[in-house]
C-alpha cells in the first residue's frame, strides 16, 4: 500500500511537537494593524496548542 499524503493546507498550519501535542498559530495577525494594540499584537505572536475536539480531524490530515 502506498504512503499517505499529508494535507498540504494542513501541514502549512499546523506542527506537531515532539509530546504529540499540534500548535497552531493565532489569527487576526496578518493585516490592519494599526488599529490593534501593541499588546494585543504581542499576544498573538505565539503559538497556541490546538482545542481537543479538533485534535482527530488534524490528526488525519497529518499522518506523520
């Protein structure tokens, strides 16, 4: 059988740390900055580990 693909738009998104745990970056970080805050910016350069209930369907997408 052959090897499964990975979801591309998935594997963009998403890292698997080595606990087996999925990071995911913050949204709301890409444009019109100007009108947020310098501490609301800051608290959304980082990562953030992924809510439970999506942890099967990333899973999936991610098979290694």
């Amino acid at each position: 059988m052959p090897k499964m693909k990975s979801h591309s738009g998935a594997a963009k998104r998403f890292k698997k740390t080595p606990s087996g745990s999925v990071k995911r970056g913050q949204s709301h970080r890409s444009h019109i900055l100007t009108k947020k805050s310098t501490k609301r910016k800051r608290h959304l350069r980082d990562d953030v580990v992924i809510s439970p209930a999506d942890k099967a369907a990333i899973n999936r997408m991610l098979p290694y």
